[in-house]
C-alpha cells in the first residue's frame, strides 16, 4: 500500500502544487471580482456533477473486487454507464429544455451574471467533470496506475496552459467565458481518448439483478450528496448573499490553499479503498485504520502548519497581492475543517463496507440541518469567519457520527458483508 500510495501521492502533489504554484499567475491574469466570480460559478458546477453521477461510484469501487470474472465486470461497467446516461437524459435533458436552469441561477446569484453567455459552456463542465470522476474512479478501483499517471498529468497540463496562453492573449474578453472555454474544451478532448479504455472493457449484456444492486448502493449516497453540496456549498451560498466578490474571493483562495489537505485525503482514498474492499475480515481492516488515522492526525497537522507558512511567505514576497491578505486569519479554520474531512471520509468506507449507505444519508440530513442553521446565523455577523466555523463544526460532527457507528458495529459484531466476514473471538 505504501508503495502504490507514494505513487499516486507524488503524482497528485505535481498535479495539485503546479495548480497551487500556477494560482498568482491567475490572481494576475483576473481581476479579484472576476476570480471570486469564476470559483463560485464553478463551485456549482461541480457540486451539480457529484449529484449527477448518481453515487454509482460506489457501486463501481465495491463490487468490482466482488467479482473476478472479465466478463461479470464488464457486464458491471456496463450497468453502471447505462444508469449513469438514463439518469442524465430524465434529468438533465428536462431543465435544459425547459429553461429550468434560470431558475436556479436567480436563486444562487444575487446580482445577475451573463448566464446565457456562460450556460452551454456550464453545461458542457457538469458533464465531463462528472465523466472524468467516473473514469478516474475506474482507473483506481482496476489499479491502472499508469492510466492515472497519463490522464492525470494531461488534464493538469492542458487544462493550466490553454488558460494561461488564453487569459494572457485575450486579455481584452471575458476572463471568466475564456476559463470555462479553455476548461470544457480540453476536457471534453482527453475523455473522448481516454474513455476509449473504459468503454472497450464493457459487456454490453443488460443484467437487471445487477442494476438493482448497483442503484441500491448507489442511491443512498446519491441523497447524501445532496447534504453534502448543502455542507460544502451553503457556506459560498450564504457568503455570496452578504458580502461582495472581493471578500468571496478571498475566502475561495483559502479553500484552494487547503485543498492540499484534501489532496493527500484523496490520494490516499484512491490507494486505500481497493485495500480496503479486498480485507474480508473486520478486526483486521479496523486495526489497520485506526492505526492509518493515528499517523494521518500528525502528518495532517504538520502540513497545515507549512500550508500557512508558505501563504505567509508569499504574501511577504507579493506572490500573492496585498490585497488577499485577509487569508491569513480564516486559512487556519479552513484546515482544521479539510483535517475532519479526510478523517471522516476513512472511517465512512465501513458504511460502504457493510452495505449500510443508508446510514450516510441520514448522518448528511443531520449535519446539513445544523449547517444551513449555522450558516444562516454566523455569515451576517462573522462572514467568511462564520462560514469556516460552520464548515469546521459540519465537517468534525461528520468524524464524529461516523466513528461512533463503527464502535457500535465493532461491540456488536454485526456481520452484514458477503461472503461473510471472519471473526474472531
């Protein structure tokens, strides 16, 4: 595990540094309302891809270590694809038709934006940002490193560099159009080549006993994102209903900046769920994570501590302008918070585990409550202050629920996977 995780970790630290690296050039090359602006519209548009795939990456990570027969995952990648595209056209081909997505925007903007310029563009990142997640989900689940390796350096590279060469040679259109031009395109150009690999191993054999597992799996998570994008999103909502895209700007680069937290957190997800799926038996999967989580709380809590340092240093040398300085005081927050995070998501692999997604839908309806709450009572007064505390305090009632049902199912030994899980006395 360590060797494969030191793989996709170094992977994901040139991917997610050369962004990091790569943020005062786009602090540069966009105005700080234009900045601000840019990341919310983009916040919605990936919080509508991870409602849209339906939670049917769960399926796809925990049933294909289920089955060793070539044909029996392929007729599962396949089942999985087939929902995937049904869900969409019941889905989105409605709203679209219908205009239904006007709606939406004059409930998330308080003031009007060129959506019209802006909508195909949208559209056409919902959808392939979803794909992608699909595809990577894949690429890790088989262990197809080197595919990541390709896929992942190509996005990163591309995706940075038509920005950059368009921002800095079209300087007199819109920033935030030539960002979602760049972005769309580029991505829509990779998945047609690399979605090839994907689709070649489908068994195209419609198995209705196995789309009724899939969706049974898949569905409650699909409901949970939903309280998740009410978590992870209220805060922007709200912030965006009280302060101006100058603040929002601000509070968005100490998301990025924290997102480094969340990189590790997802490099190790990736790595540690094939691991973890394939262990059998539960003492020992529970042994190995607690001690999993011991190392992380350490390793998180120097990172944060670097991760504020460097901002320092940057805003000292005017890497980052003056201007942002505001990160300083939120940015702590905004780790503590992506620390919960990666913490709560290791121990909800045991829901999954235990074919117990349900679970996941009502902790996500508790803490989406409390947030919303929160953040309606604590953004007005405290704006960006108010909303890291919010994410915190969501965020770490997540570990908590999640840690005490896992101690509820280690005292009661219950026994729910197939083949049936070994104990021991």
């Amino acid at each position: 595990m360590l060797r494969r995780l030191l793989t996709v970790l170094s992977l994901d630290i040139l991917v997610k540094a050369s962004a990091i690296i790569l943020l005062p050039v786009y602090l540069h090359l966009m105005s700080q309302e234009e900045y601000g602006s840019f990341n919310y519209i983009l916040s919605i548009t990936y919080s509508f891809s991870v409602l849209l795939n339906l939670g049917l990456y769960i399926p796809q990570s925990k049933l294909y270590h289920d089955y060793h027969d070539p044909e029996q995952r392929g007729k599962l990648i396949y089942s999985i694809n087939t929902l995937l595209v049904a869900g969409l056209v019941l889905v989105v081909l409605p709203v679209y038709l219908f205009g239904l997505d006007y709606h939406a925007v004059r409930l998330l903007f308080r003031n009007s934006i060129p959506y019209e310029r802006y909508r195909l563009w949208i559209l056409l990142l919902t959808l392939t940002s979803l794909f992608a997640y699909m595809l990577t989900n894949y690429f890790y689940t088989s262990e197809q490193i080197d595919m990541i390796k390709r896929y992942s350096l190509l996005r990163v590279f591309a995706i940075n560099g038509v920005s950059i060469l368009a921002l800095y040679f079209l300087r007199s259109q819109d920033a935030i159009e030539i960002r979602f031009m760049a972005i769309g395109s580029v991505e829509t150009l990779l998945l047609l080549i690399f979605y090839a690999r994907y689709f070649g191993r489908m068994v195209r054999k419609t198995d209705w006993k196995l789309l009724i597992k899939c969706l049974r799996l898949a569905l409650p998570v699909m409901l949970s994102s939903l309280f998740s994008i009410i978590i992870n999103f209220g805060d922007k909502f709200f912030l965006e209903k009280n302060v101006d895209y100058k603040v929002l700007s601000v509070y968005y680069l100490g998301t990025s900046c924290a997102s480094v937290i969340s990189l590790l957190s997802n490099s190790l997800q990736n790595v540690w769920l094939p691991l973890f799926f394939k262990e059998k038996d539960f003492s020992t999967n529970l042994r190995r994570t607690n001690k999993l989580v011991i190392r992380l709380i350490w390793i998180l809590a120097a990172l944060s501590i670097t991760v504020t340092i460097a901002v320092m240093v940057c805003l000292r040398w005017g890497l980052i302008p003056k201007s942002y300085s505001g990160i300083i005081y939120v940015l702590p927050l905004l780790l503590a918070g992506q620390v919960a995070v990666c913490l709560s998501l290791i121990y909800s692999n045991y829901l999954i585990y235990f074919e117990r997604t349900s679970l996941i839908l009502w902790s996500g309806l508790i803490v989406s409550i409390n947030s919303t709450l929160l953040n309606m009572t604590l953004i007005p007064v405290w704006k960006i202050y108010g909303a890291a505390m919010t994410l915190l305090f969501s965020n770490t009632s997540y570990l908590v629920i999640y840690y005490f049902i896992i101690r509820h199912y280690k005292k009661k030994r219950l026994v729910i996977h197939e083949p049936p899980i070994r104990q021991h006395q």
